[in-house]
C-alpha cells in the first residue's frame, strides 16, 4: 500500500485510494506501459538526476493513473471527494463560515482543491494564482478541467496574476481566502504585501480568512510530515516552512487587520502531502549527504507510523480601512 500511497502523490491529478479501484489492477497497467513498480516506490532512486528524469518518472504516473481512471470509470469527483485533499478543503468550506450569497476569491487556488469546495457554499468564486514554476507545471490546464468537468463553470473562474497587485476593484469581494498558500510565498514582506491586497478588494463588511498548517506535531504521523516538510524546505525551493501561531499573527497585525479571531482544526487527513523534487545541483556534498539522511528517516517514519497534515490554523478579520 505504500508504493501505491507514492503513486497517487506523483501524479498531476488529486490523491486517489487504490484500494477503491482494487490494486490487482496496479502490475497489469505497469507492465502495458513498460514501466516497473520499483520506479514508485520512493524518490530517493532520483537524487542526482537530472530534473527531465524526474518529469519522466512523473508522467509515467499520470499516465497510469489516467488509464485507471479510464477502466474504472473513475470521474473527477469521485477522486478528489475520497482524497484526504478533497475531504479537508470540503470541510473547510464548510467550517470557516462562508455563505452562500458570498462573492469569494480564493487567493493562491492552485489545481483549485479548495475553490471547488467553495463553490458549494458560495455564490461565485475567484481563483486567483500566479501559477509559476517547475512545481506547478500544466497547474491552470488541470484548474480548468476540474472546473468543467464538475460542471461549475458558471460559478467558478480563473484568474492569473500576482497576488500583491490583485486586478480587481476595491470593495469588491465579501471573503477573501488563502487556504495553505501562505508558505508558498517568497517571504513576509510578499506575505504582508498580499494581506494588503486582500484587505483592499473585500467590500465594506467583509472577511479575511487564512488557513495555514502550524508545526506543532500531535501525533507520531503528524511528526513525520513534519520531518518530510522539513526537509523539503531545508533542499529544495519553492516552500517556507510553517509558520508559528504568533508569526502569522504578527503578519495580520502589521498589515493593520482589526478583529482578529483564531481557531485550530485538526481533521486527522493528509491535507498538504510534502512531496518535492530534490535539485541535487544546488547542493555541496556535505549538504547531499545531510539531505539524504534527513530524507530517508522521514521515508521511514512514513513506513511506520503514516503521514498527516498538522492542525490548521484558521485567522479571521474583519475590513479595515487602509
């Protein structure tokens, strides 16, 4: 079950369980795409490949995936509904208050897990991302599939652009969201600029709503997410590591926010799996060496006791006059 845990995170598509679709499946698609289980099993095969070998091993997986979905007449919605993904940013939704006559924009979408969770609460919703990066490769394609293939198009839409320079009116929007994003910005002044902005388009009575992981492990699972995220933030790029309770609350205060609540919810799901690529040529020896180290006892703890998300943090604040 673990290679396949490892084949549902590799791929461009939202997490699936295998054992849904029946695993016998899994050897008879690998061999019809010439491709070997042992490719999947982890990524520590990957350190010191180029990245295009990464991509390789990347597509396979989507490719099977896709091919599953095909046989088994797996839609969209079934995936992402029995993903842990699916299942935390549904009861998100459904948990930090949005309403259904809510104009919502949904600041660093993504794929759009959470954008489509909230069309379900809301009357129309903006998905606004940057979408840059390695990472995020072929992001807004799969964004818009899922938007259509849900059928959602007339509640949903994309919006590319920088979070700090936000194309819409002032008072505009009545909850501005960020669900998990916050540590994929450069640093906190970006963090700070982007509240700004925020705050600027919601309308008169309207609502921030932040929610972001907090590394405070209470669980052996969640510990080893946490070794996992670490040591992607520590090698790789694209990530900050977690933020505490008071940094983001520090944020919130210097941008000028006024009341401020807090909420903590811990649903137990692997909401924000860390996987990465490791860019080995940005490494000295002795930094490979460490990460490697580091990489394997978070694989192993992964083995032993499984992985989920550390409680989320859920801030809210009213406008405030800029």
């Amino acid at each position: 079950m673990y290679k396949s845990l490892l084949i549902i995170q590799c791929d461009d598509e939202m997490g699936i369980n295998l054992q849904l679709l029946g695993l016998q499946a899994i050897p008879r698609l690998a061999k019809r795409f010439a491709v070997e289980l042992d490719d999947f099993s982890g990524f520590l095969a990957l350190y010191g490949k180029p990245q295009e070998e990464f991509r390789r091993v990347y597509e396979k997986c989507g490719r099977i995936l896709k091919q599953l979905f095909r046989e088994f007449d797996v839609s969209w919605w079934d995936v992402y509904s029995g993903s842990d993904i699916g299942m935390e940013r549904t009861a998100l939704a459904r948990d930090i208050g949005l309403e259904m006559d809510d104009m919502v924009l949904d600041v660093g979408c993504g794929r759009g897990y959470f954008t489509v969770a909230a069309a379900g609460c809301s009357r129309r919703i903006i998905g606004l991302d940057g979408m840059n990066g390695m990472s995020r490769h072929g992001w807004w394609k799969n964004f818009k599939e899922s938007v259509s293939e849900v059928e959602l198009t007339h509640r949903i839409q994309g919006l590319k652009a920088d979070a700090q320079f936000i194309p819409l009116k002032s008072y505009s929007i009545d909850k501005a969201v960020a669900i998990h994003c916050i540590r994929n910005f450069r640093n906190k002044q970006v963090i700070r600029n982007v509240l700004s902005e925020m705050n600027r388009v919601l309308s008169k009575d309207g609502e921030m709503i932040i929610v972001e992981s907090i590394p405070i492990a209470r669980n052996k699972a969640q510990e080893a997410h946490l070794a996992m995220y670490r040591c992607k933030c520590n090698y790789s790029s694209g990530d900050i590591y977690y933020f505490s309770q008071e940094e983001l609350l520090e944020m919130f205060s210097d941008t000028g926010l006024k009341e401020i609540n807090v909420e903590v919810f811990d649903y137990d799901l692997s909401a924000t799996p860390p996987i990465f690529y490791l860019d080995t040529s940005r490494l000295n020896k002795e930094q490979m060496e460490k990460a490697q180290e580091e990489y394997i006892a978070a694989v192993d703890m992964i083995r032993k006791y499984g992985e989920t998300s550390p409680s989320a943090l859920v801030i809210k604040a009213a406008k405030h006059p800029r």
